[in-house]
C-alpha cells in the first residue's frame, strides 16, 4: 500500500506529499503542500485502509542561490560579507544536492565546500512552523482546518488518485481490491449529561447544556464550590515592552475584580524561560498558587476571556467549578472510585539527551470525581515506558486517603500517548508494577485499564445534513462501535466536542484490563459524562480529563527542566549534557526526583490547570 506512493511522492515520516499537485507558494522559498497518512487496521469488516490528509510546510526544491533571493532579506550576492551571518543561519542544517555532477548524494550545510551556485535544495524538507511568520502560520492553519465537506472530497480525492496507496497495479498483483467509497457505519449519540453550578444566592442549581453545542455559560451563575481569596499580587514582565504587549493594568485589574475575588500572583509576561523559572520557584519553593497571562490578550480580553481566567483561578486554589448532578454511570454505589490519568512528554526531535516527562494525575474526591493530585517524574530519553508507575500511582492514593480517610476501592486507569505496538507493554510491565505497589501493602482494588488514542487517521463524517451539526461536523456524544473496530477486542470511537473547527476527531478509546466488567453503554457514557468536568472551560472536551490533565502536567514538568538547565552555569550545563549523552539511563539518572517535587501546600492541588 506504500509502494505506489512511495515512488511517486515525497516521503515525510509515515506520510506522503506530492510533488507537484496540491501545492501553494507561501513565499520566502517555503511552499504548502497537502499529503495524507495511511495505515491499515483490521476491523469488523476485514481489513480496512484508514487515510486521512495534512498540510505541511516545505522548502522548495530549487538553487540555494535562489532560496537565499527568497530567504534573505536583502540578499547580495556582490556584496557577501553584509548578509553572510543570515545566509548561514538561512542554511544551517539544510540538505542540498549538487548541479555539476550526476550524483544521489546529499550534503548538510554549511560542512558542504561546494561553491553554492552548483548548490539545489533537496526536495522533501520541512519547514519548522514555528519559524512560519504569523501571517503565513496563520494560513496554514486554515488550509489545514479543512471543513468536513472538504476534507471528504480531499480524501476521496487522494485515495483515487493515480499516485496514491491504490494507483498502479502494485496491490492488484496482490490480489488485493480496495473500495473507493467511506465505510458506511451507524452510530448513535449519546445525551449529555445534567450539571450543577451555584445560583447568585449560593444555592446548588441544576443546568441544561445547549442542544447543539453542549455548551454552557455562567451568566447570572457561578461555580459549585468557589474559594474566597484575601491578599494578590500582579508582577510585570512588560514594563519594557511597548504597543500591544505592554499590561496596562488600570483597565485589567478591574475587569479581573469583577470576576471574583482573587488571592493569586498573575504575571503579565513575554520572555517564556525567565518567567518559568519564576514561577516553579514560587511552586517549588515559596508555596503559592501563580496565573500566567498574556498580556496583549490581557489588554483586549473580553469578558469571556476573564471568566475563563476565572475558572482556572478558582481549580488552581482547590475549588469546584462544574459538577454532574448524578454519580459516574456504573458506579452509583457507595464504594470510593479514584481515576488516574498517565501520559509522557517527550523531547524535540533534535534533542538527544533531555529526559522524557512522565506525569501521572488522580482524582483525590468522591463522588464529584473532579479535582486532581499529580506526581512528576524523569525518565529514559524518548522511551513511552513510565518507570516506577506503581509508586507514582501509590502516592496518589496515599493523596486520597488523607483527604476521604478511606482507600478508594475502584481504580480506572487512563494510559495517553501509546500505539498498539505498545499495548503488551502497558499491560505487562505498567501494569504488573501498579499491581506490585498496591500489594506491598496489602491494597487490592478492583482496576479497569484504558488506552485513550487521538493519533489516528479515522474520521466520522455525518451520513446527511440533518444527522450532524450545523457546521457539517458529528454531534457531541457520537459513538460508533462497530464494524470500523477491532474484530474482537473492547474499543469504540467517541466524539465528546463541539467541533467548532475544522473536522472532529474522534478519540479511540481502547480496553486493555477490565476488572469491573463494563458495558459498552457504561463505559461510554462514563466517559462522555466526565468530558463536562474539565475545570478550564464550560464545554465538553475532545478527550477524557484525566488524559488531558497529564498531558498538561508532564508539558509543565517539561518547562520547569528547560528553566533549570537555562539557569546552569556553562560548565554545569556541559557537564550534565556530556554525562547525559553517555547513555539513555544517564538522562534520567542525572536529574534528582526530588528537583520535580512541588510545595507541600500546593503538590496536591491543581497548580497545572
């Protein structure tokens, strides 16, 4: 299935560009070329070919001479010396091929001493979007939030092409056919759930989401449980900016008030390692709850924006925002259920010797199920294994018994980040350790193991008009487990967003260990129902909170690493490297556990909301 495209386009990855149709100068020798990725699944209807298209940015195959005309501002070929410093960060790093002999060969600047005029880039090299300016970035991004309508007819398009997985005669010499038409598949669509916030008076009110969107909103409202607040502080990072980006806090302050009482230290800032390193200070060392902002987006905020500033405010200092009226489906007996959520963060490609992140989150209340402890830790470099998952997990539950006096007897485990090739892993050596843990003393819970997937190439597109959104996107609550599944393991695929954007993706939720013997309808709507008690916004997420808590944590625990090693010395900061790249364990044992470990006052709140 990847020979025909292999010959005919440029491979990225696991992904496919063409070389000539479905591009678009973005100018500055950058192009925006559309591709797709592709895998094969077996499912309920045999083997089924799962596509879905991207949009990359490239450079473009032409003369360096000419990339340098597009690149450089000012580019003089007379006069060298005026722009040589920005022709050689322009070529750092890029791959060219030579003109004046025939050769396959490619060269990495700048150690390649070939007069650049016989110099061509070699097609197929990315473009880092974050080096895009805005405006192009901006683009790009609309091209590639293509509306459902759109991207089916791309889709479509590119598995008929003549260049694509099915063009040729390579998969009929295979005896193999595929159909060009979507899979037909029925779904159904589960209803949201009923939620409470706080009326003016204080009292607990039932709400109803709205129909289409599933959304909510705290006008005339406030959250369930809100924390009263003393003494705050706002730092500013600004003071030397100008325009825009400087706060201007007689018009911030205000709007902020107005929106509750606040103990909090807000940081209106630009420089991202500098205020890090400030902020897991005050984490780390100083005990107190911190609120970074923006503060061009501070300045123009609207009042959804400061209500949403709000919400995470009030998470962070240990309050509810949002709760179901009713207790976990399947779970509405009187028995303690802690659900924790594992992810790992890893490095840049480029980087060979940083740690990879792991953190691991934990519901620490019962029944609202809605307020998380989180554990960080080192790990080997770029390895999805969590180590010592069983003491992370022991810790949390230790977390819970403080709080409730009592060992939560249900534990449901949400695993991120790992593709089935990894799932013996998860099961046999994660979960063999979890198990480990809680046995040393004498704990046995009743587990559930779930991997939740949002890298896939599989796309729910609504049948007609009216059995969808009004955006052409699947409703909120869509669920689809059958025919497009495993033949026989326990998976589902489930749409828990308004997709407001571009094309929903729908997450693959899928079972590893099931000790409570879920239902399909249980466990769905288990998960669906916690997608309305993220505490950052008033709608329902794309993923379950758990998973996206940990994702946040271990991006954080990324932060505070980068912000350590900024502030080494030179040579602390050569020998740590040097040690770490002697081998993968170094990464991880180079770093104390301890340097991950928060304020005793705040390691159990949500300080990474």
């Amino acid at each position: 299935m990847k020979e025909n495209p292999a010959r005919h386009m440029v491979s990225v990855g696991r992904s496919f560009h063409s070389t000539e149709a479905y591009k678009e100068d973005l100018g500055f020798g950058i192009t925006a070329s559309r591709g797709f990725q592709h895998s094969l699944k077996p499912t309920f209807q045999g083997l089924a070919m799962c596509l879905d298209y991207s949009v990359l940015a490239f450079r473009k195959r032409l003369p360096v001479i000419d990339f340098l005309r597009e690149h450089v501002p000012g580019f003089n070929l007379n006069d060298f010396r005026s722009c040589g410093r920005d022709v050689e960060n322009a070529l750092k790093g890029l791959k060219v091929t030579v003109t004046h002999r025939i050769t396959k060969q490619k060269h990495k600047q700048p150690k390649n001493y070939v007069p650049m005029e016989f110099c061509v880039l070699v097609e197929g090299q990315i473009y880092p979007k974050e080096n895009l300016n805005r405006d192009v970035g901006l683009y790009l991004k609309k091209i590639s939030l293509a509306t459902p309508r759109d991207r089916q007819r791309i889709i479509c398009d590119m598995v008929a092409d003549r260049d694509g997985p099915c063009g040729g005669n390579i998969i009929q010499n295979f005896g193999m056919e595929v159909d060009m038409d979507m899979t037909s598949v029925l779904g159904r669509v589960i209803g949201p759930p009923e939620l409470k916030l706080s009326a003016s008076n204080g009292r607990v009110i039932k709400i109803a989401v709205d129909k289409e969107k599933c959304h909510w909103n705290l006008v005339g409202k406030g959250v369930v449980e809100g924390k009263p607040i003393d003494r705050w502080v706002v730092i500013d990072f600004s003071s030397s900016e100008r325009g825009r980006y400087k706060l201007r806090p007689e018009q911030f302050i205000p709007k902020l008030r107005a929106r509750g009482q606040l103990q909090i230290i807000i940081c209106g800032c630009l420089g991202r390692i500098l205020v890090t390193s400030i902020l897991s200070g005050f984490l780390r060392q100083v005990g107190v709850v911190t609120q970074c902002c923006l503060s061009d987006h501070v300045n123009n905020g609207n009042d959804q924006y400061f209500a949403n500033l709000a919400l995470k405010i009030n998470a962070k200092l240990g309050g509810s925002n949002v709760e179901l009226i009713d207790r976990l489906p399947f779970f509405e007996g009187e028995g303690h259920v802690s659900v924790i959520g594992a992810d790992v963060n890893h490095p840049g490609a480029r980087n060979k010797t940083s740690p990879s992140i792991a953190a691991v989150v934990a519901t620490v209340n019962w029944p609202a199920a809605n307020r998380y402890a989180a554990r960080v830790r080192p790990q080997y470099h770029r390895k999805e294994k969590i180590l010592n998952f069983g003491d992370m997990c022991f810790e949390l539950v230790e977390t819970y018994v403080r709080l409730n006096r009592v060992k939560p007897g249900n534990i449901v485990i949400f695993r991120d980040g790992v593709s089935e090739g990894q799932f013996d892993m998860v099961l046999n050596e994660e979960l063999t350790d979890l198990r480990r843990a809680f046995k040393s003393s004498n704990y046995a819970p009743t587990i559930t193991l779930i991997v939740a997937q949002k890298r896939h190439q599989t796309r729910l597109f609504p049948g007609n008009r009216s059995s969808g959104s009004s955006n052409g996107n699947v409703s909120p609550g869509t669920v689809v487990d059958t025919k497009i599944v495993h033949p026989f393991e326990f998976d589902f695929y489930l749409c828990s967003h308004y997709g407001s954007l571009g094309t929903s993706k729908p997450t693959h939720y899928h079972v590893l260990c099931d000790e409570h013997g879920f239902s399909s309808d249980q466990l769905q709507k288990l998960i669906y129902n916690m997608c309305y008690t993220f505490a950052r916004c008033t709608k329902p997420v794309s993923l379950v909170p758990p998973v996206y808590y940990a994702d946040l944590v271990a991006y954080r625990g990324r932060l505070y690493y980068e912000a350590i090693m900024d502030g080494q010395s030179p040579a602390s900061a050569s020998s740590s490297t040097s040690s770490a790249a002697t081998s993968s364990l170094s990464s991880a044992a180079s770093l104390d556990d301890r340097f991950y470990k928060l304020h005793a006052e705040l390691e159990n709140i949500m300080f990474f909301v």
